[in-house]
C-alpha cells in the first residue's frame, strides 16, 4: 500500500484543476485554440527558460564585487525558470501562475563598472611580447 504524501495529494489536486480547466475553455474556445495556446505557451516556456540566464552570471558578479548578498539575482534567475517551466505544462492555473511570476518587480541592480576613469584612462597591467 502506497502512501500520498501532502505533496502528493497537492500535486494530484493541481493536475486535477488544470484538467477540468482544460476542458471547460476547449468547451468555450474551440479545441483548435486551445491547442494553439498550449503551443505558444510551450514555446514560451523554453523561450523563457534559454533566456533565463542571459544575465545570471554578470549580475552576480556585479553583485558579489560589490559586497552584496547574491540572493536577488538567484531569485529573479530562479523564478523566471520557475516559469517557464510552468508554461510548459499544459494548463490554463499554471499559466496563470507563470504569468504573475514573470510580472513580480524585478530587484533594483546596480549598473555594471565602466572600465574607463573620468580621464579616458584605462587601467590594467600589459606584457609586451615580440
């Protein structure tokens, strides 16, 4: 005999949700755009999880030069992977969710160092080699 954990009894309950919703907006849209929206919302998804971390790894570089804590960069990374992977699951409530996830504010960054002084002077070490 197999026990469903809280997490179990939630995630059957989730799927349960998006299912009946499926139904009932195929019922009022029509089954061909429902299927078209699953299809952009999929494509969404895997365009938003590539994206994700275009600018992971300067912003947290940025971040720790500056003596900040990082946690602002892995939570924006984070929930945008977050979802896109809930608008690769096929459903109308995970949709819904991934769309407040990727509206959320995003955190103040500070802007990346200039690599000149005010003077136009680069400064840097150099080896000459012939």
């Amino acid at each position: 005999r197999m026990r469903l954990g809280g997490v179990g009894i939630i995630a059957v309950a989730f799927l349960a949700l998006e299912m009946v919703g499926m139904y009932l907006i195929a019922q009022e849209i029509g089954l061909m755009r429902t299927v078209l929206w699953l299809l952009a919302a999929f494509a969404s998804g895997v365009w938003v999880i590539r994206h994700a971390g275009a600018g992971f790894l300067p912003n947290l570089a940025t971040s720790l030069n500056e003596g900040k804590a990082p946690f602002s960069v892995l939570w924006a990374t984070g929930r945008r992977v977050l979802a896109g992977a809930l608008l690769i699951l096929p459903g109308a409530l995970s949709d819904m969710i991934a769309l407040v996830l990727l509206m959320w504010p995003a955190p103040k960054l500070p802007p990346a160092q200039k690599a000149t002084n005010e003077d136009g002077v680069i400064e840097g070490e150099y080896r000459r080699e012939d």
